[in-house]
C-alpha cells in the first residue's frame, strides 16, 4: 500500500474515511472544518484503543482538554477522496500536557494534504481547571 510509505512516523494510530458531499464547500473542496473534526475523531479512536474511553477518562474525573491546535493544509481533498488519518503522541510530561502530532494522507496517491499538532492539557472534569494527570493517563498515552 502507497500509505505506509508516506507517514512521517513509522506507527502511526490510523482511521480510514472517505470525503463525503457534506464535506465539501462552496469552492468545491472539502471544507476546513471537517479536517478538524476527522482530527478530533482519530484522537476519540486512538483514546478508545489504549483504554480510554470517554466513559473511563470521566470515571478517574480529568479528561484531556485542547489546548492549542495548529493546522497546515498542504492540498485540497474531493468527494471520494479515501483518507488516512494518522496520529502520535508526539509529546508528553506524564503530568499536565501531551501532544498530538496528526497526518492525513490520500489513499489514492499517498499525498499528505494535511499536517497538524495538538496540544492537550489534563484537566479536572468539574472545575475545568487544569490537574495532573491520573497514572492511567500517564502509562497510555506514551510516546508512539
């Protein structure tokens, strides 16, 4: 497969999607909107598979909050486009902060259209404030 040759990380986390009518705007691309979203779907993904669901992230009472999000859109994407959209944990303290560093790449001709970096910061569900992360949040979300 073309993909695997294309990431910048040799393991990323990877969902799989397909650009749909609803993504595209009035350009005729896909919307930027939508690259956020597919962003926010890997990460719930990734999350899920190292044993954090949503329901076990708010059973420990913090939660992983965006901090920062920084986007490069390298091209554009259309209605069949097959993505991969590809993650790390590019960056951790193992106490407040962890960063995500994302790759979408078309299927079709391994293009990377889109980079990007988020920075998450553990917080506490009730208050919203920032607290350090339980130890299950430091053992899963290692360094990829």
């Amino acid at each position: 497969m073309k993909v695997a040759r294309a990431w910048d990380h040799p393991k990323p986390f990877v969902i799989e999607l397909t650009v749909e009518s609803q993504h595209i705007d009035e350009l005729g691309h896909t919307n930027n909107v939508h690259y956020l979203a597919w962003l926010q779907e890997c990460t719930w993904q990734h999350s899920i598979h190292v044993g954090l669901s949503p329901e076990n992230m708010l059973a420990t009472g913090c939660a992983m909050a965006v901090r920062n999000v920084h986007m490069q859109y390298l091209g554009a994407t259309f209605v069949g486009d097959r993505l991969h959209v590809g993650d790390w944990i590019s960056a951790t303290d193992a106490r407040l902060r962890a960063t995500r560093t994302f790759q979408i790449v078309r299927q079709e001709d391994a293009r990377t259209v889109l980079r990007a970096e988020i920075e998450f910061i553990c917080i506490n569900v009730e208050s919203g404030r920032p607290k350090r992360m339980p130890p299950v949040f430091a053992e899963r979300y290692t360094l990829s």
